[in-house]
C-alpha cells in the first residue's frame, strides 16, 4: 500500500514545483500596509465564498475583516443590518484562454515535458458598502494570475518566493479598500 502512495508523491512534487506563478494588476504599494488605526465603531460584514478552488485568498480577506480593519468591531453577518455599516465582499473569477486549459490538460498528461502558461486569468474583487441597508458604493479591484507550467522551471521555482502570492494580492485590494472607501465610513 505505500508504495503506490510514495510513487504518487515522487510524481506529483516535481509537477507541483515546475510551476511559477506571480500576481499583478492590484494595488502593490498596499501590500502589508493595514490600516494604522481604529477610528470607526463597527463594520457588519460578509465575505461570500469564492467561485473557485484558491490558494489563501478567502482565507487572507477573512482574517483581515474579523482583525485588520479600520474598525473598533467587525461582525461577520449574512444580510444587511437596517441601521449600520455592512460591506459584501464577493469575487469573480476570470478563467484563463480556452488554448491556456487546453495546454495546461496536455502539460499536465505529459507530467509537465510539454510547457503551458497564462497571462490573462485572475479575479475581480467586488467590495459593496451598504448604510443603513441601502447600497451607498461599489469598489472594484482586478487581480491577474500569470503562470507557467513547465518541468524546465524546476530550477527556478524558488522564484515563487519574490514574486507576489494570492494572499499579497487580495490583502492589497482589502487595504486598498478600507482607504478608498473612507469617506463613507465616516458619515
């Protein structure tokens, strides 16, 4: 039994480490830049779930609204309160081109000896501010994933260390957010 498993492992490390993937088109100057202080009382809130399997960004916009807001106190809700702040937090995910997924299944079949990649795939960060149940704004920020699947990248797979993850990239747009989206806060 644990040679099938050992011999999956021994594929599925090389194919998981030939892949470079680096996020951009979001706001990089709000990369580890929370917000300094508290002024605002309390910020009701939802994030809905992603329409795809990611890697930390659903997990990185949760920690930020239940501890790295502008706000003395955020509640996680599920609808808007009558009287109050509610933000709605809902992401769109772009797919990659159709030849994007059709290399990526071919790289993938051939254990990555074939190279795929995309330029164009990512997200659109949907930040929706409602007062007193009524929506006041929308804040909308795009995220692009760029990637390349090869086996020839495996020596430079450390690149992934300089290079922006998910978690940098939706934690960007949430900070980015709570600066753009002060004005109303404040009324």
């Amino acid at each position: 039994m644990a040679k099938p498993v050992t011999f999956a492992l021994v594929l599925l490390v090389p194919l998981l480490a030939s892949c470079i993937t680096t996020y951009r088109d979001f706001p990089t100057a709000m990369v580890d830049q929370p917000p300094a202080s508290k002024p605002y009382r309390t910020l009701h809130y939802q994030v809905k779930p992603f329409p795809v399997v990611n890697a930390g960004g659903q997990a990185v916009l949760d920690t930020i609204f239940r501890e790295r807001t502008p706000f003395a106190k955020t509640r996680a809700v599920n609808q808007p309160p009558a009287k109050g702040l509610f933000c709605l937090v809902d992401v769109e995910y772009r797919p990659p081109s159709l030849p994007a997924v059709v290399f990526g299944y071919i790289s993938l079949s051939t254990l990555t000896l074939l190279p795929a990649w995309s330029t164009h795939d990512g997200y659109v960060v949907h930040y929706r501010v409602f007062v007193d149940g009524r929506e006041r704004d929308s804040f909308d920020y795009t995220i692009t994933r760029k990637f390349g699947l090869w086996v020839g990248l495996l020596p430079f797979a450390w690149a992934n260390v300089l290079t922006y993850s998910e978690e940098d990239a939706f934690e960007a747009t949430a900070y980015q957010f709570f600066r753009d989206a002060a004005p109303i806060f404040t009324m």
